[in-house]
C-alpha cells in the first residue's frame, strides 16, 4: 500500500486498514516520522531501509527487502508493505513482492496511494491532458534513444543520480549533468526555463519549485528525489494529412445519413 507524499494526509481507508489488520508492517520510508506514524497504527513496524548501505549494489538491497517480506508470508502471517506515495511506482521491491508471492501461490494485491506525480500535477498546476506529458527515469533517458516531442511536458524522475550505471551510488555530480544537458540541448534552447521539484513530505513544509535555465543545472542543488520539469518549448503542430481525413469521415457520414432521410420521406410518401 501507498502512504503517499504528506504524512498523515494521503492515506486512504483502505490503506489505513491493511496496516492496521496486518500481523507485521515493512516500512520502505525513509523518514523516521512516517515510521512513528505507522507504529501507531500497528505494533509490529519494521524498517526496510537499513538494508541500503553507501557502496552496495541497490538490486542486491531489493532483493533483500522481497525476502524479509516474503519469509514473513511463508511464515503464514498478513504482511503489508507501506510504501512512500504509490507503491508500484518507481518501487521495484513492491512489484517483485507481490510476483513472487504470486507465483508461490499466496494472496498479493497492492492499493494504490498519492505519488509525487500526483502531487507535481496539483502544485505546478499541469494539466497533462492540455499539451502531453512524457515521463522518464533520468538515467533511462540518457542511456536510450528516446524520441521527444518538445511541444509537450517533459518529465524526467530521479534527476539528481542522472547518469549513474552502478546502481551503488545515492547522486552523481555536475559531470554527469552536463552530459544530461548536452542530450536535452538536442531539443531544447540553452535558455529554456525547467522546474527542479520536490513534493511536499510534512504539512508544515513547502514544494521545492524552483526554475532553473537548462544552462545553470549541472551546478544546480540536486537530490535523488529531485525531478525535473520542462515545459513545452514549441507549439503544437496540426497533422493537416490527418485532419482532413477525419473531414472527409465526417463529410462522408453526414452525406450518408441525408441519403437515409430522403429515402425515408420518399418511403412515406408512397405509403
């Protein structure tokens, strides 16, 4: 299940249930607040997160996380993994958890939560339905050819370890964010205005929103949670071929249906 973004704002009913029925709760949160929240609401709260270490490959401390969960599953009790914002995104032990109980035959349902996408959407006040929205992993994006359509949204999560192919390492430095840049220049002016930002975790906190030229972020303050934003840097293009075969559709359909009403009035006519 998915705590979401703001201790204590985001969880649902349904959430709130499977922790507080559950027999023992893992905690992939990193802040120690969320970990005394959830302890009361259950008794049995155990940290996921002393499994990372500086230097340790992250898919040897995911694997390890699935099988402290699943040997407490095998063990016949009702386990629940509380995850930060949406459990199934950006959350790779959730997602092997729930297949490999699965695939052992045991229950596994995961109940979605408020991710930080939801919560950029509201604080930058982005419609992703007006213009589009691409979403990548930084690293992802540079290691692949991505085709990018700067006319819409462009998305790019964990900016502040963009580059990194070790998957031991907690950020990569301005070296690799010049590389990043060098890509994004492809599409985008050196001057484009891109927001660097940080959903809000407390209450009493605000949003990270900053703007920053695309120029200045290698020396930008970046984190593993940072997420970088750019607007759309071009107009929408009309696909004119297109549009005029969605006008000849059309065309085609109202001649067809004034052809049914004649006919129609002819058929009375002669009744």
């Amino acid at each position: 299940m998915g705590v979401g973004m703001m201790l204590g704002a985001h969880i649902g009913p349904r959430a709130r249930s499977h922790v507080e029925q559950a027999d023992v709760v893992f905690a992939a949160v990193s802040d120690p607040l969320v970990e005394l929240w959830l302890q009361d609401m259950n008794a049995d709260v155990r940290s996921l997160q002393p499994h990372y270490a500086e230097g340790k490959s992250r898919h040897q401390t995911y694997r390890e996380m699935v099988e402290a969960m699943l040997a407490e599953v095998r063990a016949g009790k009702q386990v629940c993994g509380a995850f930060y914002g949406h459990p199934g995104v950006f959350a790779q032990v959730a997602h092997e958890a729930i297949a490999q109980a699965r695939r052992e035959g045991f229950h596994a349902h995961m109940e979605p939560g408020v991710s930080a996408e939801d919560c950029l959407y509201a604080d930058l006040g982005i419609d992703p339905g007006r213009f589009g929205c691409q979403h990548y992993e930084a690293s992802q994006f540079m290691f692949y050819r991505r085709r990018i359509d700067p006319s819409a949204y462009l998305v790019l999560w964990q900016v502040g370890i963009a580059g990194d192919r070790s998957c031991r390492r907690f950020a990569t430095g301005p070296a690799h964010r010049r590389l990043l840049v060098e890509r994004l220049l492809e599409d985008y002016p050196a001057d484009h205005e891109a927001v660097v930002y940080e959903a809000a975790t407390l209450p009493i906190t605000a949003p990270r929103m900053e703007s920053v030229k695309l120029s200045n972020l290698a020396d930008t303050e970046l984190h593993m949670h940072s997420t970088l934003v750019l607007p759309p840097a071009t107009a929408l293009q009309p696909d004119t071929a297109m549009l005029a075969r969605i006008e000849a559709l059309e065309r085609a359909a109202v001649t067809g249906s004034l052809t049914i009403s004649s006919l129609s009035l002819e058929t009375e006519g002669a009744t």
